[in-house]
C-alpha cells in the first residue's frame, strides 16, 4: 500500500509540475520571441546587411535596386529614392521601418511615422560606422551573436587594408561618379573615405557639396594620374575610351584609366572591403608606375 501511494504521489507531482512548466513557457513574452519580425528596408545596403547577419528573412519589403543576395530579388517592392508606396506599407503591417536618413523621401518617412509604424535610421558615413550599423540591426533583429561574428570579420579585413596602403605616397586621382553630367566625390562623399584609404589624394576634394558637377576643364586643369570609373550593368557610367582622347592627362598617357564595381564599393556593408581592396591594389599599380 506504500509502495503505491508513493507512486501514485509521485505521478501528481510530476504531472503539477510538468503543468507548471507549461505555464511559464507559454506566456506573452515568449510567443513574442517565436513571432519573427516584420521589417521593411528602404536601401540595397540595409538588405544586404540584413542578410549578412542571417536576418534576411524577416524582409517584407524594400526599394528598387536590393539586388543582393540573389534571394532579395524576390522581396516585394514598395518604392525607391523618389517615392514610398505608403498604403502599401501599411498592409504590409511591419514591426519596423529600416530607413536610409539621406536615401529616402523625408516627407514620406514622416508621414509613416506619424501613422504609428517605428522608423529606424540607418547613417553609414565611414568605414567605422558600418560596424555600428550591424550593431544596431542585431539589437533590433535579435541577432547580436551574428552580428558580431561578421563585425569581427570585417575589421580584421579593415585593418589589413589600413595596414598596407595608408601610410603610401599619394596617388592624383580623378573619381568619376557619374559620367552626364560629369560628376566627382568630395568632402564627407563615402567613396571619398574609401579613397583615402588607398593612399590617394582627391584634387577635388574641398569642392562645395560631396558629390559636386565639374566641367571636363576642371579635369584636363587637375591632370590627373589616374581616373577611377565605378560602373556596373546596373548603372553603366561610361568608358574608359572616352578618355583616351585627351593625351595630355598623365592617367591617358600611363594607361591608368581604370573601373571598379559600383555595385559593391558603393554599398556600406562588409562587402565594400572585397571591391576597396580591389581598388587599393590598381592605385598601388599606378603607384609603382609613377616611382619608376
């Protein structure tokens, strides 16, 4: 009779329990761990960061242009620099907005924001503030631990660059943003920042604005050792040829007419560091050829 009193006994208490245990794991707070999130990324570099953290998959929504990984192809458009498809977004129900402060239409940003949706900021502006950025986005996504594999990554990367190309002599070199109307980098411009890096003075540089227009004058004027075009299929930016005409340019004469992937060295996530070292490697060619 002892014997089964204690089982039976020990039955209730397992099953008080296990009955317990089923209480604490089922409230709000963890039905909001399992719920995945509901984000909305207003820029290819915030896509592509999302998705470099393992948090790709919680993209509802983005702007034109989101193109990598070959999966964001597939992520519903709402809009793109110019304009936000708001009653779009709004049916999309996103727990967060993922916004680029200088990419995206400000008035349409505070519009949503004043219909209750929490808009995000991201505001790259140099190379150590990509990192920051994938902190940020590991806060919101719950994806710290990701975050921070890739942003260890990314400085060892960093610092080998800075290493190896920052203490160089300097390099004259013209940056061709955009070809009509010609257009260079200057002041706190993101290829700016890239360019420094790789040893390389900017004529340019103390121009009014980041991203002034300039004349082909102010070009033949600088002499140039090297013209840097970044173009890609997306947006092709020109051709090296139309510079072959213009025989008193140093970078005519030294054959240092080069082009670089917009795609990659323009977008400020990890993966600017593959094509900026690409880069640094064709101004150290051009380096050499004029210590020789």
């Amino acid at each position: 009779m002892r014997s089964s009193s204690y089982t039976a006994l020990s039955l209730a208490l397992s099953l008080a329990i296990l009955l317990a245990l089923l209480v604490i794991m089922t409230p709000a707070s963890i039905k909001a761990e399992e719920k995945k999130l509901k984000l909305i990324a207003l820029a290819p570099h915030i896509v592509e960061m999302l998705y470099s953290i393992d948090a790709g998959d919680m993209i509802i929504g983005t702007t034109e242009h989101s193109d990598y990984p070959e999966s964001a192809k597939d992520i519903p458009r709402i809009g793109n620099y110019a304009s936000l498809q708001i009653e779009r977004i709004l049916q999309l129900k996103p727990d967060y907005i993922i916004a680029w402060a200088t990419g995206n239409p400000p008035d349409d940003l505070e519009r949503i924001r004043k219909l209750g949706i929490p808009v995000v900021y991201s505001k790259p502006s140099d190379l150590k503030s990509v990192a920051q950025e994938l902190q940020m986005l590991g806060k919101i996504t719950g994806k710290q631990q990701q975050a921070e594999k890739v942003i260890a990554d990314y400085y060892a990367k960093l610092k080998v660059l800075q290493a190896k190309y920052q203490q160089r002599d300097k390099v004259d070199v013209f940056y061709q943003l955009w070809s009509t109307p010609l257009t260079t980098i200057a002041n706190q411009a993101w290829p700016q920042k890239l360019l420094e890096l790789c040893g390389v003075h900017n004529p340019f540089k103390n121009l009014k604005g980041d991203y002034p227009h300039i004349s082909l004058e102010h070009v033949l004027l600088a002499k140039p050792q090297m013209i840097i075009i970044p173009t890609s299929a997306s947006e092709p930016n020109g051709a090296v040829q139309y510079w072959t005409k213009y025989k008193t340019l140093p970078a005519v004469q030294n054959n240092q007419v080069v082009l670089v992937n917009s795609d990659k060295l323009h977008r400020m996530t990890p993966r600017a560091l593959d094509e900026l070292a690409i880069m640094c490697e064709k101004v150290e060619r051009a380096r050499q050829t004029y210590q020789h």
